[in-house]
C-alpha cells in the first residue's frame, strides 16, 4: 500500500511540474542514472551498456519513436518502472548473475522526478 500511495504521489507531481528542473535537480537525475540504470541502458538511453544484452529480454533502447509515443501517452511510465520493481532493485537478477552490487537506495519524490526530467529529456534530445 505505501508503494502504491508514493506511486501516486510521484505521479501526480510530475503531472503538476511545469517549471523545469534546476541545474541541481538535473545532476541528481543524472547521477541516479549514471549509478542505477546507465550499467544496463547506457549513457545515451539506447540499451547500450556493459550489461545489455546480459538481461533477458535484453534492455531496450529507450529512444525509438514507440518509446517516445509511449512517454507521451503515459508520462510516468519510467517512475513507473522503478517503483513496481521491489525497493527500487532495478533487475535484480541481471545484476547479481553479473555480481554487480547496487546499494538499496531510499527514494524520494525528488528522485523520482528528477530521474523523469533527466531521461526524458536525453530520449527528447535522442534521434
């Protein structure tokens, strides 16, 4: 129930987020990038890290049109992902089969926006 309810939360502020983010809340979104999700998605979001193809499916390139169309129609679907994972263990399985440690990490709403910011607009610039 609480992932649920910070679920929400999280959604409905990055509805109700029209500013953009400050320079701070970029390096935060970029920084839980680097350190949670490039090993696997890479530095420019396209499936292109160390562990892509190591994941079963392997990771998807997250800058094709039908992954944009989908930011469009469902603009949490990246908070999304991390939430329904359990504790925010992003493939859990693909990171211990290649013995790579990621430290539990307690996120907030900020992160979660900030991480929202940061990659939608890498996979906005993307072409």
């Amino acid at each position: 129930m609480k992932t649920r309810t910070l679920f929400i939360t999280a959604l409905g502020l990055l509805a109700a987020s029209h500013a953009a983010p400050s320079l701070a809340e970029n390096l935060n979104g970029k920084h839980l990038f680097q350190q949670r999700c490039a090993m696997c998605h890479g530095a420019d979001i396209k499936g292109t890290g160390p562990l892509a193809r190591k994941s079963n499916p392997p990771t998807p390139d997250l800058t094709t049109s039908a992954f944009k169309k989908r930011l469009i129609d469902y603009p949490g679907v990246i908070v999304s992902s991390v939430i329904l994972r359990p504790n925010g263990d992003l493939i859990p399985k693909t990171l211990r089969e290649n013995n790579v440690k990621v430290p539990p990490h307690a996120w907030t709403v900020k992160d979660f926006r900030d991480l929202n910011e940061y990659m939608t607009g890498v996979i906005a610039k993307s072409r």
